[in-house]
C-alpha cells in the first residue's frame, strides 16, 4: 500500500512541474513536424511530396510525434531521475525510502504521465485529421496509427533511457547513449524492421483499405522490443547502489532475491525467442531471385486436375484450406509430386486415395516460396488431399515493404502459394478454386476468369473461381465496379467503395475511355488484353503495379485527391486521371529501364506527352498549350536558369546527401518538362504528329530483346532518325510562345 500511495505522490510532483510540462506541450505539438519538415512516407514523385492521404495527415504527424515524444520522455526521465543527487538529498532520500521501491515508483509515474499526455495528443488532433482526410478518415486506423507509430515509443525510449541512467548514474553518459540508440534506429537499422524501434518501417497506409497486416508488423516489433527493454531496465534495476556500495556490490546485493534476475532473464529470452521466430517474413539467407532452384531436379510428369477449398481468417489474418489434387499417368510408379508453399503455412495431413502418405518440407526458402514434396504410391488415380494453413509470410528481401499480403475483412491479396500450394512438376493443370468470404468483399480473378457465388449464409458468402491453369492470383475488397465499353472491348473498372466520391469528380469511367480510344488507336492494343476484356483493379497501396493477359493493376496511391492535384502530370483532376491510365502504355505496355532515377528518359516524359496529346484532342490547342506546352516550357526556363544547373562543379563539391536531394529534386523537372518538350521538337523534326505516331505505334508493337526488355532513349532516337544533340533545346524551344 505504500508504494502505492509513493506513486500516486510521485506522479502528482510530476504534474506540478514546469518541466513536465514543457516537455507535454512539445510533445502535443510535435506532429506539425509530420506535416512540413519530417515526412518518413515514401513519395511517388520526385517533384511533389506524394503519399496517400492518410499518410499525410495522419501516419507522418504520428510518425514525428513518436519521434519527437520519445526524445523529450527520454531526456526528461533522465532528469527527473537524476533530480535527487542533483540536489545532494541521495543520502536522505535512500533513507525515508529504499532506492528500489522509489525507482520502480518513478518509472511507473514516468510512464503514467506519458500515456496521459499521448491521450490529450490524441484528442487535440482527431479534429484536425478528421477533417483533413474527409471521406478516407477512419477512426479505427486513427487510434491504431496513434496508438503504434507513436504512443509505443515512448515506453521504450523511457525503459532505455532509465536503464541506462541507473547503470551509469550519470546523466550525460545516459542521455549520450541514448542518442546513439535513437541514431541507429533512424540511420543504420532504418530499413530493418525489427530493429528501428524508433521509427517504424512504414512507406505507405491505405486510405481506401485496411492496413492491418502492417499494424500487426509494428505491434510485433514493439513488444519485442518492450520486452528486450523491460529485461534491461530488469538488468539495470539490480544495479541501484545501496549502502554505499558500488556497482558490483550493489548487483551482488540486489541480486540474492533469485526472483529478480529471474524476470530480468526471461524477459531477455522472450524478446530473443520473438525475434527469430517472428511470422511475417521468411527466414530464408537464400537470396536467388531468380528461383530457378525450384526447377534444378524437378521432372514433370502426369497430369491433374486441382480443386481448393480456401477459408480465409480476416480476423487473424490466417488462411486455412485444403487442396485436393487429382493426378492421372499413363506409368503408375512411385514418385514423389513437389509443391510451393508459403513458409508460413503448416502441412496438416497428406492423404493419398485416403490413407496418410510421407511428405517433406525443404525448409529452403526461394523467393517466399518452399518446397513440399509428397512421396505417392503407385497407381493410374491418385486423388491426394492435403490440409494446410497458417499466417502467410511475405519476402525478407523487401521487408521495408510490407503489407501486400493483407488479409482482412475488407481487402485480400491471395498471390500464388499464398492462396494455395502450387504443384511444379505436373503438367495439364485445371483447377477450381472455392473460397469463403465474408459478405459484401468481391472477389476478382487477376486474368481472365470469373469469379461466380454459389451461396450467401449469415455473414459470409462461397465463390467459385474456373481457371486452365494453377498459380492463381485472387485479389478482393469492397470495390465498386463499372463497365466501359470502348475500342471494341469491356473494361471492368474496379476501385474501392471509399474511393468513390474522388473517381466521380476525377471522371475516371470518362477518362479511362478517352485513354483506351486514344492510346489503341494510335499505339495499338495492350498485349494483356484478355480477349474483348480487360480488369484494371485498383489495388491497396503498393511498391507497383503489373499486368497479365486480362487483368492489371492501378496503385491506389496514384488515385488519391493529392496526386489528382499534382500539376506536373496535368491541369486538372481529369487530366491526371488521364496521365495515371496512360501509364497502361508506358510503363506497363512498354516498360522502362528505372535503375538510374535521373535520366530524363522514362514512362513519365512518354505519358506525360501522350496525355497533352489526348488533352488537344479532347480539349483543342489552347486548352493543352496552357496546361501543359507554356508550362513545361517555364519550368524549362527555370531549370536552366538554376544555379546548380549552370555550374555543377559547385554541385559535386556539396556533401553527398545534399547533392542527391538537389539531383532528385531536378530528375523530377527532366522527366515530366524538359522530356516533353524535347518529344514534341521531335514531333516537329519528323514531319508532325502523324509521323510521331507511326513511330511510337511501330516502338509500341515492336519484340523487344528479352534480356533487356526496355524500351531506350537510343532505341526512340533510331527510330526517329536523330541523335541526342538534334533534340538539345534551344532558347525558342523554351521560349517560344
């Protein structure tokens, strides 16, 4: 009861302190931050800051404020700590209380005030943030976002910085070493998830769905975290000097209630034991990505046919399912049939014609993916049957990346061995895919299929999906659908319900049909037509898109209401639209090679003249010559004029950092201005527009080599008969008009 009633004394002197105060009321501030000068999101564009919506307003500032809060509770926990002996009163104050009740009483006023100033944070921004993101604000992620991004950190930042100050019992050393702790969080460990404590691994958050797969990551690492901190605060504890004793002797002290080191070793060992057996990424050291090692001594033979049963866990993020495989061959022999499977996922039982047969699995992980094999017995018929399960991995090599594998009751990607185990050495697969999910999430085949209900019950409704082949691709969410009948073929435009009141205003039906008329027209088709029709789905926010025979992909973070506002790609919403869907030619159609971020020649010079061209052609001259022609030529003229621009021996003589942001910033200004304008002198130099589109026409539909299939600027400038210095800008190039 005393050391209840010390707390409650403690915590109230802490309340009564200018300093506490102070260090509240930067910490309620400290998400402006998060708004102007500290913006860990990843941005699409180099010439704007664009992210989603809710990563502007709601996952940077909480990001800042993390940041910021944990810095001040660190640097306040020091001082307050260090309160006593600064005053000379160590001596009386280990007197009237024992040195381990009053540092576990301060740690724990300490953490009290720091979760009430993160609540009245909270409540001054949820105002701020509703308003700011209008129809994506969603209160669940609000409270999530505020709750992991930032509230987490503070008790780590404070269990570190107490540690270390009843370790050292100085303040300087404490606070020293607590800032290269941050500094490896925000520097060398930033792109390890596991270990930037700090700041977590976050480049983007949906608006339009959910995002509970990243929040599980976070969580993850939190906890290890706090229990790796909470082990070494333990550690620290039984270092709190008493009778005069130095450190030694103090441990030796402390350390005779075997309960206590006890706490302080298994909270070691539950951190420890989180961090290697974490869930979310494969343990693979394997780096080949080329996954041929699945095929090295891997012979197909026999055919089958595949029937999935799949139950997805949108709660747990699980999937559960059972896969049965019926395989004919004309030699019945024994042999084993080998399958990828998600690491994550557990093998239940194996049963061949019913009765239970041996299986392998590798343990080797190839690009997220396992090998199962299956030893089968011999026989014309075999109908194996296998049971598995489990939370999905994703690949460690992008583990700054995660959360494509979402499963949750408003979005699912089931990609490949995700959704099933895929045989690799059988041939003439069919298969049929049944999957349970809850009511009002549609589910869309990525390619030509279709997905059919077969029957509603209370809450969930089955799907029946027909494919020619295995290695399906399923993606589902509560989308919106719109048919658009154009050039001859159905587009079926997915895009999430949430998103609906900004594809309205954007005319996304109207411009996606202008882009499909235009582009087919002059370019020729996209090669991953499906026949008559073709799915674009827009996905949850993603690291980028892709397209097969049938079906592709438009990244939610380029439909967002700031990124229809992005001036570089366009004068209006709708023209943006326009630019984003163009990107299905240039960039998907026709890719390009993005390993040098600053060369001028890329999908967004191509794009962004396609859609001037559409513009003049929907629009008349004016209009295009006003929002894009005169505006590339001032951004042109100011380029030029940049004083980096006309000395760069200046630029090379800047630190590195500097020199990359200033380059970054001016790659932005060639790709979607100077590129451009360097198209349309062109356009002039081949005899006109007719002439420009037979030749970006044959650049379209010609075969590339495939072993590097990019479209280049020497591979345009050969088909315009130029060379790089006929198409140098002059002065009435970029001043012209």
């Amino acid at each position: 009861m005393r050391a209840f009633r010390l707390f409650y004394q403690e915590l109230a002197r802490l309340l009564r302190s200018r300093t506490t105060w102070l260090a509240a009321l930067c910490m309620i501030l400290s998400p402006l931050a998060g708004l102007t000068v500290y913006r860990p999101l990843y941005s699409t564009s180099s010439t704007a800051y664009i992210t989603t919506t809710l990563g502007q307003y709601l996952a940077n500032p909480a990001l800042a404020g993390g940041l910021t809060g944990a810095v001040l509770f660190a640097v306040l926990t020091v001082w307050e700590l260090d309160r006593v002996r600064r005053g000379g009163m160590d001596a009386l104050a280990d007197a009237t209380v024992p040195p381990l009740t009053a540092s576990l009483v301060r740690l724990m006023a300490i953490l009290c005030a720091a979760a009430l100033f993160q609540a009245v944070t909270m409540a001054v921004w949820l105002p701020y943030t509703a308003a700011a993101a209008g129809a994506v604000f969603d209160g669940r992620t609000y409270f999530l976002v505020y709750l992991l991004f930032m509230a987490a950190a503070l008790p780590l930042a404070i269990l570190f910085s107490s540690a270390m100050y009843q370790f050292t019992q100085r303040m300087d050393l404490s606070i020293a070493l607590f800032a290269v702790f941050a500094g490896l969080s925000l520097t060398v460990w930033s792109e390890k998830w596991q270990l930037c404590w700090l700041n977590p691994c976050v480049w983007a958050i949906s608006d339009d769905f959910s995002n509970d797969r990243l929040f599980r990551s976070v969580a993850y690492m939190r906890l290890t975290w706090l229990a790796a901190l909470a082990g070494v605060w333990s550690l620290s504890y039984l270092c709190i000097r008493r009778y005069g004793k130095g450190l030694g002797g103090s441990f030796a002290l402390n350390a005779r209630r075997i309960y206590r080191p006890a706490v302080a070793a298994a909270l070691l060992a539950c951190a420890a034991i989180a961090c290697l057996s974490q869930p979310f990424l494969d343990h693979s050291v394997n780096t080949d990505i080329t996954g041929m090692g699945y095929f090295e001594t891997l012979n197909s033979e026999g055919s089958a046919k595949l029937h999935v049963q799949v139950r997805p866990d949108s709660a747990a993020g699980r999937v559960e399912g059972t896969l049965l495989c019926s395989i004919s061959t004309e030699t019945p022999q024994e042999r084993e049939i080998t399958f990828a499977v998600n690491p994550g996922y557990e093998i239940g039982a194996v049963r061949a014609n019913g009765q239970a047969v041996p299986f392998t699995v590798a343990g080797e992980h190839i690009q997220n993916n396992d090998l199962l094999s299956v030893s089968i017995p011999a026989a014309m018929e075999i109908e194996l049957e296998i049971e598995y399960g489990g939370f999905p991995t994703e690949w460690n090599l992008v583990e700054s990346l995660q959360g494509d594998c979402e499963i949750s009751g408003q979005y699912m990607r089931l990609e490949n061995s995700v959704l099933a185990p895929v045989p690799l050495n059988i041939w003439g697969l069919e298969e049929i895919v049944d999957i349970v999910l809850p009511s009002g999430i549609i589910p869309i085949p990525f390619g030509t299929e279709e997905a059919h209900l077969l029957e509603e019950n209370s809450g969930t409704a089955l799907w029946r999906i027909e494919a020619s082949s295995a290695n399906m691709c399923l993606y589902a969410g509560d989308y919106i659908r719109e048919d658009i009948e154009t050039a001859g073929i159905c587009i079926e435009f997915y895009y999430a319900r949430k998103h609906q009141p900004i594809m309205e205003a954007a005319g996304a039906a109207d411009a996606i049909k202008a882009v499909v008329e235009y582009c087919a027209g002059h370019y020729g088709p996209l090669s991953f037509y499906g026949g008559e029709s073709l799915k674009l789905i827009q996905s949850r926010v993603s690291s980028g898109g892709y397209a097969v025979p049938g079906a592709s992909l438009l990244n939610e973070i380029d439909f967002t209401a700031q990124n229809l506002s992005n001036r570089e790609k366009g004068g209006s919403a709708a023209e943006i639209m326009i630019h984003e869907t163009v990107h299905q030619w240039w960039g998907l159609g026709r890719m390009f090679d993005v390993s040098d971020p600053l060369d001028p020649w890329s999908a967004e010079g191509l794009t962004t003249y396609t859609t001037y061209r559409i513009v003049k052609e929907l629009c008349g001259e004016e209009t295009a010559q006003a929002n894009f022609v005169r505006r590339w030529q001032n951004t042109v003229a100011g380029y030029y004029d940049n004083f980096y621009v006309r000395c760069p021996e200046y630029l090379n003589v800047l630190p590195e950092s500097f020199q990359e942001n200033i380059a970054i910033s001016l790659a932005g200004v060639r790709h979607y201005n100077e590129m451009p304008l360097k198209l349309l002198k062109a356009e002039r130099l081949v005899g006109g527009e007719e002439a420009m589109d037979r030749i970006l026409s044959d650049l379209f539909g010609q075969e590339l080599d495939w072993t590097y299939p990019y479209l280049t600027y020497q591979n345009f400038l050969d088909a315009c008969g130029l060379t790089e210095a006929d198409l140098e800008l002059t002065e009435e190039d970029v001043y012209a008009g």
